[in-house]
C-alpha cells in the first residue's frame, strides 16, 4: 500500500490526523493557509510526542522520525501525489466545497477525498466535486492521538474501493472503525451526543438537576466515561449547538432543536473549557 497522506487542515484535528499518521509510517503533508496555523499545528504535534516519550510509550528515535515524515506547506498543489487526503477545516460547507473542487482538479484519478466532518453529510461535500464515488467521510474523535474511534461514512455515491482504502488508512493508524451506511446528518455519534447534550441542557435549564449530577448520572448509571455537560465544555458549545443546529435544519426532527440556553451561552461567549466558563466553571 503506497502511504503519502495529505491533510487538510493544521488545527486540533488535522494536526492530530497528521500526528497518528506518521506515527503509523505515513508520509504527510500538512496543509494550512497561514505559516502561523502550521506552527502551531507542528509545535503541537511535536509537544505530544515528547509526551509520549517523557511517559516511556515512544521512543525518542521513533518520534524524530515521525516528525520528519510531515511536510507542513501553505500550497494545496502539494497534495498532488497523495494517496488519500484528509480535509480537517471549519465545519462550513461552502468552504468545504471551495476545497473539494480544487483538490478534484489536482489530484491523482484514484485518490481518495476523505471529510473529517462530523455533522455534514459526505453527499452534500462530493456534490462539489466530478467523481462523488471517491469521496467519503473518515471522522476521527478528539483528541485524535487518544481515541480510538474512527466513523466511516459512505456517501450516497461512496464506492465499495473508496470505503476499503479508507478503512485500511484509519486501521493502519490504530483505530476501530464503524461503518455510516447512510449518510445522515449527525451521522452516528454526533447524533447521539447531540441528544445527550439537548436533553440534558434542557435538564438543566429547567432547573430538575444541577450539571453536576446530570453527569453523574450518565456516569454511574451508564458507564460513561464523562457526563454530557462536560463533554460540551470539552468539546466546545459552540461546536456542539453549531452541530446540532446542523443536525435540526437537516432532519426538523424537534429532539435536535438547541436549547435557549445553549444560544445564551454561545452569545455570551462561555463555550466551555477554552473560554474557562461553560456548563461549569475552569
């Protein structure tokens, strides 16, 4: 199997991508529109495999030669050769669409056009594109380097070859794959996480049950490794009500409809974790 990845994207996500990747013996570039996003996406991923060897889970000589295997670069051109490329940008189709359109023209006729989205459907991203057979979604899980989790989602167009090749790249990295047969909005786990979120900020909302013990509650009561709120906060509200809204707009089903509260917070800026307020407070 010939192993040259582009990644589309240098944030948390394509960096993580990026990351596993060359771990697994990829060689990979690394796309991004700004030398300053690239250097934060390589800093990084430089960061967490000094990490994994300060833990003794990596030796030294294997994470040099992973970082040697990534090509950071602001020119798209650069994907040219690439066997498969993941896109990993802003979850807006529009801008989505911008990507797969150019990649179309300039890469190989049997490359694979991979979407790390997790609430837009793969049909609506290949719909830009000429050859919507060889497009699919392969949503890894944040952070990417840690979870083991990778969704497969097959397009209405999706070939049977584009699905295998895509499989074999996220099991060549570590990870478990499910399968996405139908393209829905939300796809598998975002749709289960967004009414886990919805139900228990409405919970909230109402006043029934602090954060606290909502979370406990699916942490005792069902084995969950982290309550829905604090997962929100993790994850980032805005992601999650920009997910749901998605989600709702797509389906009109009322169980993905976004709290008040979440728009509040959203509009106020406690998003969670990284703006140090969110369901709870860091």
């Amino acid at each position: 199997m010939a192993r040259k990845l582009a990644v589309i994207g240098a944030g948390l996500m394509g960096s993580g991508i990026a990351q596993v990747s060359a771990q697994a013996g990829w060689d990979v570039v690394l796309r991004d529109v700004t030398d300053e996003a690239l250097k934060r996406g390589t800093d990084g991923i430089k960061a967490s495999y000094d990490k994994f060897v300060s833990k003794g889970k990596m030796e030294a000589h294997d994470a040099d030669a992973a970082l040697g295997r990534i090509t950071a670069t602001t020119d798209l051109d650069a994907a040219a050769d690439a066997d498969i490329v993941v896109e990993a940008v802003f979850e807006k189709l529009e801008v989505k669409h911008e990507i797969f359109r150019a990649l179309d023209k300039i890469v190989r006729a049997d490359t694979v056009l991979a979407s790390n989205t997790s609430a837009i459907p793969i049909t609506k991203i290949a719909a830009a594109t000429e050859h919507p057979e060889r497009v699919v979604g392969v949503h890894f899980f944040s952070p990417v380097p840690m979870m083991q989790l990778v969704e497969l989602v097959r397009g209405y167009k999706t070939s049977d070859e584009t699905l295998a090749t895509a499989r074999e790249f996220a099991e060549s990295t570590g990870k478990t794959c499910i399968v996405v047969n139908r393209d829905v909005a939300g796809f598998v786990t975002t749709r289960l996480i967004s009414a886990l979120v919805v139900e228990a900020t409405k919970l909230y909302e109402s006043g029934v049950a602090t954060a606290e013990d909502i979370d406990l509650a699916c942490k005792l009561g069902f084995g969950h490794a982290m309550g829905p709120l604090a997962t929100a906060d993790l994850t980032g509200v805005d992601i999650l009500l920009h997910a749901t809204s998605n989600i709702y707009t797509e389906s009109q089903d009322e169980k993905f409809a976004p709290p008040e509260l979440m728009r509040r917070m959203v509009d106020a800026g406690d998003i969670g974790r990284k703006s140090g307020q969110g369901f709870y407070t860091y």
